[in-house]
C-alpha cells in the first residue's frame, strides 16, 4: 500500500528558501566582517605617508572565509 505525503513539495521548497537565504545571510557577514576589519587596520596603523594605511586589502574570498 503507497504512502501519500501532502505537502512535500512545499516543504522541499520552503528548506530550499532556507539554503539560500543563509548563503546570502553568510555572504553577507562576511563581507560585513571584511570591511570592518579592514577599516580598524586602517585606523589603526601607523602614518607618515599613509601608504601602509591604504595598503590594507582582501587578498582572497572562499565561500566561508577571507584573508586580509
């Protein structure tokens, strides 16, 4: 005897929303987190010409990560 579930495929697409709005939730904080980083070097290092100040960048992005 088949078993019919109702409502699966609304489920299936609600979890697949989910995914997605958390990829962008995470992109977000990571980007949020790069910014900020790099603003506080920036305010934070030392001056005489400046350029060290402005030197300060995001060399590489994964999905989870980034290096400064």
């Amino acid at each position: 005897m088949p078993v019919t579930v109702i409502g699966v495929d609304k489920l299936t697409d609600e979890f697949n929303k989910l995914s997605r709005a958390a990829e962008l939730s995470q992109d977000r904080f990571i980007n949020t987190i790069s910014k900020q980083t790099i603003s506080l070097l920036k305010q934070n290092t030392p001056r005489d010409t400046g350029a060290l100040a402005n030197s300060w960048y995001e060399v590489l992005r994964t999905r989870d990560t980034t290096n400064i």
